[in-house]
C-alpha cells in the first residue's frame, strides 16, 4: 500500500502547542512540512482555510492552512469539568520551500512517528467484559 504522504510524520518531543486564527489553541500530534495533525477542544470546519502561529526555534511563523478532516475523538474530564477532544488534519496552503525546510530542521526525522505495518495488536479482558454484560443483565 503506498502512503500519500512525501514527508514522514514527525511527533514533537515536547509539547507543543499552536495558535490557530489568534483565538484557539492546539496541541501540535506531528508534522509535516506539508501539514500537520492537531488535538483541540473544539471542531473546525473541513475544507475552511485558517492561519496557524507555530514556534519554529526562535521565530513564530504564521502559516495558511485548510482544514482537510475534523473528527471527535473522545472526552476528557481534567479538573471540575470535562471537555471534547477534537483531532484535526491541516493541509499547509502557500508554503515556500523555505519554510519547508525551517519545518524540517524544527523537527528532524530522528524522532519519527513509526509506520504501522500490518495488523494492530490489541489485548482484551474477556473476564472483564462477560462480567460487565452479566452484571447489565442482572445474571450475576
């Protein structure tokens, strides 16, 4: 199966967080010097442009980006509330090949994300479960 993407996904080593459009934050998942993939707290609509504002070493760069997919992906319930977890694909629109390359030392292919290959190991507590469908049956 070929992968669409010509650059490899980088995960930042630290947490990194974006500024999108000047009023919301993201967390920064990987990058690309062609996108990057996003987890905020509310949803963006797919195919609009917004700018992004990333530290890139010293400097903060504002990049042009369309929304290419915006998924829900789960709940959080850090403090007193809860709140939505949204993940985000970004597709970077007018980008020179200089601001690639300032992508591309920023984060260097050392601290690749791994390609998955194949299936996806997942363990399952059958005890656990058949426990829980009793106990909702009222069989226990």
């Amino acid at each position: 199966m070929d992968d669409r993407r010509s650059s490899c996904r980088v995960s930042p080593a630290q947490e990194t967080c974006v500024s999108i459009g000047g009023n919301r934050s993201a967390r920064l998942v990987d990058i690309t010097p062609r996108g990057a993939h996003l987890e905020l707290a509310t949803a963006l609509n797919p195919n609009h442009t917004c700018r992004i504002s990333l530290q890139l070493g010293d400097e903060t760069v504002r990049i042009k980006a369309r929304v290419a997919h915006c998924k829900l992906t789960g709940f959080t319930s850090f403090g007193s509330g809860g709140q939505l977890v949204y993940r985000a694909g970004v597709e970077f629109v007018e980008i020179d090949e200089n601001l690639a390359d300032t992508i591309r030392r920023a984060y260097p292919l050392a601290i690749a994300k791994p390609t998955r290959n194949g299936p996806i190991k997942v363990k399952v507590n059958v005890e656990a479960l058949e426990r829980a469908a009793a106990e909702e049956h009222g069989t226990n």
